[in-house]
C-alpha cells in the first residue's frame, strides 16, 4: 500500500501542476462571473480525473491476467509511457516554425465562457495521463475498493488542491490577483518550454526508476 500511495502522490502532482490545465484555469478566473466558473471549471476536472482513476483500475483490474500483480508489466508500461514522454519533451524544446501567439484563441474563449460552458472545459483540458497511470498503479497492487477510495483521496489532495490553491489564492486580494496576473502573462510567453520540462522530468522520473527496478535493484 505504501508503493501505492507514493504513486498517487507522484501522479497527482505532476496533474496538479499541469501547464495546460492551470493555463486554462487562470483564464477563467477573469470572466465576468468568475467564481461560479472557476468553480465550475475544478469541478470538470475533479469529475473527469476520478471517473478515469476509479473506472479505469476497475476495468484493469478485471481484464489483467494475475501475473500482473507481480508489478513488471505495470514496470513496463511505465518505461514506455515515459520514453514517450521524454520523446514529446525534446521535440518541444525544438524552435516553433510559427510564431506563437501571446494567448492562444483557445484561452481567450476561456475569459467569456458561462459555469456550464467552464465545467466541459475543465473537462477537456484536465490531465488524464496521471489518473490513467495511476489506475494501472491500483491494479497493479490489487486493492479493494478502500483502497481505490483512499487513492483518490491522495491523489485529488494533489492534483485538486494545488489548482484549488491558485484558485483561491486569485480571489483573495487584489495584490494577489496581480501577481498571479503576472505569472500567467510569463506562464503563456514560456509555455512551450514548460510544458518540455515536465515531459522531461516525468519521462525521466518513470524511466530512470522503472529501469532500476527491472535490473533488480530495488
């Protein structure tokens, strides 16, 4: 259980601090009724990641032969999904051909959505690669369904909460919401670099210790 739980901690923060998703986020936060959408943009996330997490362990859990509660399938599948990752990190730290936009058409619908248009967004632009993996990681380790609850409430601590944080962090004071104002405006100018760097060091992390634990050394 503690191999599970180091996981989901793992997994919900690298969705928790997902470029994509906080950029989509901050956007929201500016238009006209902010509160009920941003509000409505986390409950998006919230529903689509849990809905991944626990349907998806239960569905693997069901169609796995047992062999993969020996954890090296799952060690495998992680290799590969952080191989792919690093992949995508090193291409993105290519020059872009065009020039990029200082806000993309994408965000700026973001500032004059309703809460109901917010909630499908943050539905579209949540992570799903960290609940995806760490449904894998559920099965892999054969828990019942207090397990699979307790994982959720791990990696929504993460995941949800670092995004609740900002969120609430922009509401409670001008100055604040200045700064956050400001980092969003760098957030977007960097974006492609950032989002490199979070493939690099997710792939890097998945890779490096599924390596080692496939040698044997843990």
């Amino acid at each position: 259980m503690g191999e599970l739980v180091r996981w989901m901690l793992f997994f919900g923060f690298v969705a928790g601090t997902q470029p994509l998703t906080l950029m989509g986020l901050l956007p929201v936060t500016s238009a006209e009724r902010s509160r009920a959408c941003g509000w409505a943009y986390l409950s998006g996330c919230f529903v689509v990641e849990s809905s991944v997490l626990l349907a998806a362990s239960v569905v693997v859990g069901t169609w796995l032969k047992d062999d993969w509660a020996s954890g090296r399938p799952f060690i495998s599948v992680r290799v590969a999904v952080g191989a792919v990752l690093v992949i995508v990190g090193l291409l993105l730290r290519r020059p872009s051909k065009k020039p990029q936009p200082e806000l993309p058409k994408t965000f700026v619908r973001l500032q004059s959505l309703t809460p109901r248009k917010a909630f499908v967004a943050g539905a579209m632009l949540t992570d799903v690669q960290g609940p995806a993996l760490g449904s894998l990681a559920i099965a892999a380790a054969g828990v019942g369904l207090p397990g699979r609850v307790g994982s959720l409430v791990v990696y929504t601590c993460l995941a949800s909460g670092i995004r609740v944080a900002a969120f609430t962090a922009k509401h409670r004071s001008a100055r604040v919401r200045g700064r956050l104002d400001r980092t969003m405006a760098w957030v977007m100018q960097h974006r492609r670099p950032l989002m490199s760097w979070v493939c690099l060091v997710a792939g890097v992390v998945l890779v490096g210790e599924g390596v080692l634990e496939l040698s044997g050394v843990f």
